[in-house]
C-alpha cells in the first residue's frame, strides 16, 4: 500500500467509554451513484454485520425495480434481487430501513418530462409540490417498496433541503396552511398515516423540522423519528428535538462528505465527527446512529468515493457505533476475516493513483491558465512556455488512458462497467477541455517550433 493512502492509526483515544451503543446502528447504501452488483453487496452486508452494524438504511434512488421504466437504471436489481437481499440480511439479523424521498431531492422522478407537473418550481427538478397528485405520486412509490419488502419497521421519507417548499406550485396551499412548515408536516402527515396502518415508523432528515422553534415542533414531534445530520450545531439541534418530544437518530458519514467529487474519504475527519455524535449519544436518547455513505451528493451530480475504497472507515464507524474498540489492526483483522482485505487494499491504490494523476492534471492546468493571463497583460508573443505546459497534460492524459485498464480489470467485477467508465470520464473530461484551452492559448502566445523543441532538447 502507498505511503500516501489515507491511514486508519491506531490511538489510545480509539478505545471508547463503556457506554451502550445506540438501539439502531445503521449503515447507509446510497445507491444512486456507483451501486455493487448484487453478489458483492450480498457479501458486503457479511463484513457489516461483522462491524456490529444491526439495520441498513437503504437509498434505493433508480437501483429499485420500479413499475415505471423511467425510474430505473440499466443495472437497476431485480425483484428477485431485492428478495435475496432482504434473506441475507435477516439472515445477519440486519433489520432493512428503505429511503425514499417523498419531498426533496426527488430528481430521480421529477427530471423526466412525464413527471414535469409534479415541480413545485419548473426549473427545479429536485423538488415536489405536495398536492393531491404528488401525495399520490409518493404513495405509490412507498407502497412498491414496501410490497417487496414487507417486514418493514421503519421507513425513511427523507424531507431534507426543501428550499423552495411554497415558492411554486404550493403557494397558495402554504398560505391557507398557515406557512410552509405547517404544509410540510400536512405532507407528512398524510405520509405517517399511510405507514401507520401498514405498522411501519417514518423517520425525517431533521433539517426542516429544526427550522420550527420548539413549540411549534412539539405538534408534530410525537409521529416522527428525526436524523440529525451535518458536523455543526449537533448539541442545539438533539436540544430542540428532545424538548419537542421527538426520538433522535444521529447520521455522521463514513463516506462521502469530504468533497462532491472526492475518491477516498478522510478517515481522520470522519472520526472526529463520529465521535462527536457518541459524545451526545451520552448525554441525549439517541435511538439510532446511521453511518452515511453517500454516493452523490445529489442524482444528478457526481459519482464520489466507491465503495470498495471505503469499506475501511465502514468498519470504523459500525465499531465505533458499538462502542468498540478500534485500530488499523481492528479494521485489518475484520476485513481479512470477510474475505474482503486484499481487494479492498487494491481499491484504495488504485484510487490513490487517481487522485495523484488529478492533482498533477489540475496544477498543470491551473498554471498554464495563470501563464496566459500573464502572457495577455504582458502582451507576449512567443513565448515557448506553453509548450511545456501542453505537453505535461498530454503525458497525464496518456497515463489516465493505461490506467483505465487497471481500474476496469479490477472494478468491473464489483460494478457495472459503464458505471465505473462514467465515474473515470467526470474525473477526466474537465481535465481535456482544459487541454484545449492550453492548445488555444498555445497558438496565440507560443513559437510554432516549440512543441518539437521541447521534446527534443528535454526528451518529452
């Protein structure tokens, strides 16, 4: 393993006070971003279950087998999929909470022109007006999941960064409500009983509901279980939910939280946040925490951190949830047990070896940028810089084409390959516009000669 890849250190702060772990200790699949294929995920719930993770919260986005085609990914798993999912984890007593977003974040649905009245906002296409048809809209989709999926508990409605709740479509419904919180909790509501009768408990994102002081929250409190999530103001947000009479879960990340196109989580960062959820998990009745491992910040930006490069700081965060302790060793001697230790060490290299050939594309580029802005107000003219410039991103980008090879002989077996070739080209194609850019500016300001030169004289 490179001397640069991010490390797990073993610390003597790693061995946690002997306090109970939370009821729930979940970990997030998000798979609206670069989803296992069902046979690796079948043997990644193992190393879960071995981490002392007991529930999967289970972001279904387009990797659901929905009735409506437009709603499904190519890869998107099968009913028989779900069914062999749902075995095995109640095989590993790993009780299954779905998430289906009910309100924001609804891009999956809301960006096909089928589904273009249920906006709130037409330009906007994460967010749902909640009338009669939306409310009937969301149902529908609740009920799919919980046919396949009957032994639901608990269902996640998400509900979070619904910003332009009341600016649309809802105006007027907002008005006669009292305010946009009074129509989202109406929404809700109408959700809640749904789920009710079927003996399943929603749980929200905590975001919206915070923005109500508390005694406005105590009207809704009682028929909900609210995540807080985020690293900032945890004290104040658990104090208002627990004063409203409402049940907290914590959701600190694992994954995906250190930058919308980052390939490796920062471990160290990750922690801290973590353990700054068990430090209130001490003082507040915290009913769950729920590890997040977000794909992509939203569906329709991009893919970050796989998986398979994550699987280490998973283990952290489900020996952490169970106040266990935890080392290099620890997470080492967890992975080796599952079967999973070398091919997650691969992942991890291969992702290192991207976002050092990254770094290198983007400071070239960067510089050569910088050159022309100089090259401009200095009104040079050939000036053989450039040359060098081009010709360095041209290497980086001749190396990114032999590594492609290496990242598919290895992830195509965890990952669709069409997946794996998307998430490479977001990294990649910036990169290549930026290339012409160069090439432009090479024309403008650099001797004609200078590229063969550069190649003769310093062997590039």
């Amino acid at each position: 393993m490179q001397k640069s890849m991010p490390q797990i250190e073993r610390k003597e702060q790693d061995t946690p006070p002997r306090v109970s772990p939370p009821e729930y200790r979940a970990v997030h699949l998000d798979l609206k971003g670069m989803p296992p294929r069902m046979e690796r995920l079948l043997r990644h719930l193992g190393l879960y279950a071995a981490s002392g993770y007991n529930a999967l919260l289970i972001e279904w986005e387009d990797m659901f087998p929905w009735k409506d085609p437009l709603l499904r990914a190519e890869e998107c798993y099968s009913p028989e999929d779900v069914q062999a999912l749902s075995e095995r984890a109640a095989q590993l007593n790993l009780e299954i909470i779905p998430l289906v977003q009910t309100l924001g974040h609804m891009e999956n649905v809301l960006r096909h022109g089928k589904y273009a009245a249920y906006r709130e906002l037409e330009w906007l296409n994460s967010e749902l007006s909640p009338d009669k048809k939306g409310a009937a809209l969301v149902t529908g989709m609740i009920a799919e999941v919980l046919e396949l999926l009957p032994r639901t508990r608990y269902l996640h409605l998400g509900g979070d960064e619904v910003a332009g709740l009341g600016l649309g479509r809802s105006g007027e419904a907002a008005r006669r409500a009292g305010g946009k919180m009074n129509l989202y909790f109406k929404h809700m509501n109408g959700l809640s009983e749904f789920l009710r009768k079927k003996g399943v408990r929603p749980i929200l994102w905590a975001d919206m509901a915070l923005t109500l002081p508390v005694c406005e929250l105590k009207k809704y409190a009682a028929d909900f279980d609210f995540a807080v999530w985020g690293s900032g103001e945890l004290e104040r947000k658990m104090v208002s939910i627990h004063a409203a009479g409402g049940r907290i879960w914590g959701a600190p990340c694992f994954k995906g939280a250190d930058g919308i196109t980052s390939d490796l989580p920062n471990p160290e960062a990750r922690k801290r946040v973590i353990r700054a959820y068990l430090t209130l998990a001490d003082t507040f009745p915290i009913h769950g925490l729920i590890a997040c491992g977000w794909s992509r910040y939203t569906t329709l930006r991009s893919q970050c951190e796989p998986i398979e490069g994550a699987l280490d700081t998973a283990v952290m965060a489900g020996l952490l949830f169970s106040r266990k302790r935890v080392s290099a060793h620890d997470i080492t001697r967890i992975l080796k047990r599952c079967g999973l230790l070398e091919e997650h060490r691969r992942s991890k290299e291969l992702l290192t070896e991207l976002i050092q050939l990254r770094n290198q594309c983007r400071r070239h580029l960067f510089d050569a940028l910088e050159l022309a802005a100089a090259q401009e107000c200095l009104k040079c003219r050939m000036d053989a810089k450039n040359a060098w410039y081009l010709l360095a991103l041209k290497r980086h980008l001749a190396e990114y084409e032999r590594k492609k090879a290496d990242f598919h002989a290895h992830f195509d077996r965890f990952v669709s390959e069409r997946l794996l070739e998307e998430y490479l080209e977001e990294r990649f194609q910036p990169f290549r516009r930026g290339l012409e850019l160069v090439q432009a500016d090479c024309r403008r300001y650099w001797h004609p000669d200078a590229e063969r030169g550069y190649r003769d004289v310093f062997g590039e």
